[in-house]
C-alpha cells in the first residue's frame, strides 16, 4: 500500500468519525432536552411539598395562637 492509498483510507475513517460525532452530539441534545424536563418536574413537585408544609406550619401556629388544640 503506498502512502496515497494510506492517506485516502485515513480521510475515510475520519469521515466516518465525524458522523458518528454529529450522531451522538444529536442524540445527546435530545437527552439533554428529556433531562431538563425531569429537574422541572421534581422542582414542580418540590415546591408544592414545600408550600403544603409552609401552610401546615402556618395553620399549627395560628391554632396553637388562637387557643385550639
């Protein structure tokens, strides 16, 4: 194999490289996507346990202020 072939095989295979490349990058942007979904979920659910227990507290001093058990 002379150094021409070598070069033209190489060109190749770097080509071949470059789309899976651009294939993974693709499908990690989609992951990335499902992802932030997810963390807005759980904060969606975070903030509504919290609140709940912000009330909850809120109404056990408003009990305990008002002379109710």
């Amino acid at each position: 194999m002379d150094l021409n072939q070598a070069i033209i095989e190489i060109q190749k295979h770097i080509a071949v490289l470059n789309d899976d490349y651009t294939a993974m990058s693709n499908q990690l942007a989609v992951l990335g996507n499902d992802v932030d979904w997810l963390k807005r979920f759980f904060f969606m659910i975070a903030v509504a346990v919290i609140g709940g227990l912000v009330a909850s507290i809120w109404n056990l001093i408003l009990h305990k202020k008002n002379g109710k058990k």
